[in-house]
C-alpha cells in the first residue's frame, strides 16, 4: 500500500455511517489501509469510539483521529482516517439492528448534505442502510435517494444509475414488482431518465457527446407487437421524443443483445425498463466494483452497491471494493462537474 499523497487539492468526501450494525464501517475502516495514490481523502461521520472499537474488534488496524471540521481532513487524511463526531454515542453491536440509533444514522446523513451544500465536502458516499430499522422509528422515505431528493427540494424526480468501469445502466422504474413495473411505465418516465442521463454523462462523466441506447421491454422488441406493445405505445414514442431534442439515442433493442462486449462499445449507457433489466448485467460483468450514483441532484452522491450484511458485520471479512469504487466516482464526478461550471461561466 502506498499512502495517498492526493489530499491538498480540495474539500474530502463525506462518508455516512450507514446503518452502525451493519459492515459501513468496515469497509470505511479497509479502504483507509488499502488507500493508494487514486484514493481521494474522504472522512466519516460517525462516533469515534465506535469505529475503534471496530477497529480492535476486527484487526483492520486502522488509525482514526476525531477532528473538528471537515476541512482538516485532507490533511488528516495521510495518516489516519478521519472522523467527524456525531455528537452523541452509538454502541458497538455488529449484527444486531436497534431502532433506537435510526436518528443517529439520520443525522450523519443531514450533516454530510449541509457539509456538501457548504462547500465543506466535495461529495458524498452514502454507507448501507437498514431501512427496516428506520421505518420502525418512524422514518418516512422509501430509502436513501428518496430522502436527498426531499432534501434537495427537487421538483423532479431523481434517478438512479448504477455503474462499474464497463457499464452503466439506469433502470427507469425501480422498486416495483415486475407487474407494477409494466403499469408504471410511461413516455414522460423514460424521457426523463434519458435526459438526465444524457446532462450527466456531459457534466459528470465528462462524456461531450453521448451515446445513449434505450432497451425494449419485451422479448425481440415485442416483435412488432406479437409479443408485446410496451415497445410500440411507450418506447418508441419516447425515443422519437429525444430524438426530436437532439440526444443521441436509439433503440428500443432487445435487452438480450445490448450487454455483450461488442455492444457495450456502442454507447455510454443504457436506459432499462426495470430493475434487474439493470442490474443483472452490471453485477453479473463486476459483481464487486458496482456503484449506485443518484441522478439529479445539486451535489454528487454515490454508493456501494450492496446492503448491511449483517452476517459478517464485525468478522473483518466484508469487501471494500465497491465502497472504494463509491469513493473514487464521487471524486472524478465532482471534478468534471466544477469543470462543466467553469466552462459555462466561461461560456
């Protein structure tokens, strides 16, 4: 491990603690020992005391030092993790989800989104949460993306895209059961995940042109209706409604033809129908390294793929990939979109 010397150039990125029973802190803990020269500095918003005690539990070994503000952390970061305090105490108990600490994991994230809309963080990862355990205390949002776009006040829905170095994919209805999924499917919906899509890739990928290719619904695109009219009532019209906005998109393709390699170099990105139209491909080509990114909102935020794991919780065996790849995405996004603002402005 070479230790990062990529820490002075500006603000960290603030990690929430996740669920505090689940494994965000772990790979909090691994990515700091595993860091590299392209790991950003990042800081957690966590009590102290917890994540030393998880530190000894586990045998990660790493160092964490509780700082004031966020702005020491870059330089914190080179030679120990750093913690920004809760301000109140949360137990170690891997494994073991309590209702009692959902407004603790509430207030890391409500700190991480006034730090980010400050300038005092460059983005945020947000670590997995049990949304079980909120709803018992009475949290009200579906989960985490539904939560910043209410804090956000956005007046349009977000959107999700999941990415990993080969792929990126953004599914247009997300939670639904596969029969809701078909009901929910509209024009509006899909033209709106692909513009959204389309800024981003401008904006936060740094992509000038993008190429975005919009996946069927049914088997063989419907078949000109045999099998399905998803494609010809709401797919189509929504590509020719991009199309007339100048995007560069296409389709609908049958989604079992638009993830091979040789298709893959064809575009920047892939809209989907529903959930696992998405997110087999992506975890199926790099099951570790999968990132989920939120669409939409005035800061970058990013997550692991993955949930609270609560049967390694505190064994020390959890992955630090994909929380890893978070950081890294968060910090290349946030880069290119100061880079787009200041070629506006100087447009």
């Amino acid at each position: 491990m070479t230790p990062t010397d990529n820490t002075t150039r500006r603000a960290a990125i603030a990690v929430t603690m996740g669920e505090p029973a689940g494994i965000g802190g772990e790979i909090a803990l691994l990515a700091w020992v595993n860091r590299s020269v392209e790991t950003p500095p990042f800081f957690v918003i966590d009590d102290p005391d917890r994540l030393l005690a998880l530190a000894d539990l586990t045998g990660i070994g790493s160092r964490i030092e509780p700082i004031d503000s966020a702005q020491e952390a870059s330089t914190i970061f080179r030679h120990a993790l750093p913690v920004l305090p809760l301000g109140n105490s949360v137990p170690l108990a891997p494994g073991k989800p309590d209702p009692q600490y959902a407004a603790s994991v509430i207030r890391s994230i409500d700190m991480a989104i006034d730090l980010v809309g400050a300038g005092e963080a460059s983005a945020i990862v947000t670590n997995p949460i049990h949304k079980s355990v909120l709803y018992d205390a009475g949290f009200s949002h579906p989960g985490h993306t539904e939560y910043l776009a209410d804090r956000a006040k956005l007046t349009t829905p977000s959107v999700m895209m999941l990415v990993c170095p080969a792929l990126r994919v953004v599914p247009t209805t997300i939670h639904l059961s596969l029969s809701k999924a078909i009901e929910n499917l509209t024009v509006a919906k899909i033209v709106h995940c692909a513009r959204l899509t389309a800024n981003s890739l401008q904006s936060d990928f740094g992509i000038a042109l993008p190429r975005i290719v919009i996946a069927a619904l049914n088997p063989h695109a419907g078949e000109d209706g045999h099998l399905g009219r998803e494609e010809i009532d709401i797919i189509r019209p929504a590509v020719d409604q991009l199309l007339s906005e100048n995007f560069s998109v296409s389709g609908p393709f049958p989604a079992d033809t638009l993830f091979h390699p040789d298709a893959r170099k064809r575009y920047d990105a892939v809209i989907c129908m529903y959930h696992d139209q998405a997110l087999i491909p992506l975890k199926t080509i790099d099951f570790d390294r999968g990132v989920n990114v939120t669409l939409g909102l005035p800061y970058v935020r990013t997550s692991p793929d993955h949930g609270t794991a609560f049967d390694i919780a505190g064994t020390g065996q959890a992955n630090p990939a994909s929380f890893i790849a978070a950081v890294r995405l968060a910090d290349q996004m946030s880069i290119n979109r100061r880079a787009a603002k200041a070629d506006r402005r100087v447009a």
